[in-house]
C-alpha cells in the first residue's frame, strides 16, 4: 500500500469492517473468494481515507 501520510496508520480495512494485519503499512489481505472486489481504507487518527476507485482491491484466483 503507498500514498501519503500514512506514518500514524492504526488500521487498514478491506471492504466492510475486515481488517488487515500489518505493521508501517505492509498488510496482509484476509482472505476471500477470488474475483471479489472490495474497497481499501487507512484509518489514523484523522479518520478514514475516503473511498474511491483508486483504492479498489480484487483478489486473485
């Protein structure tokens, strides 16, 4: 994951309330079915990043 202002990053969320795992923003996606395709967030403590397009997640087969 790269973008900006990430540094203080305390979450990152793959659809609907599924959290990833990580440290310094390296996640690890939980798992779902191939093909689904999910929007990512980065939550700090400014909120959450907004949802849009270019933060679209698909999971490979």
């Amino acid at each position: 994951m790269t973008g900006t202002n990430l540094a203080d990053t305390t979450a990152v969320t793959f659809g609907t309330g599924r959290h990833g795992t990580g440290l310094a923003c390296t996640v690890t996606a939980p798992a779902d079915t191939a093909s689904t395709k999910v929007s990512v967030q980065a939550v700090n403590a400014a909120g959450t990043s907004p949802v849009d397009n270019r933060t679209q997640y698909t999971y490979g087969s």
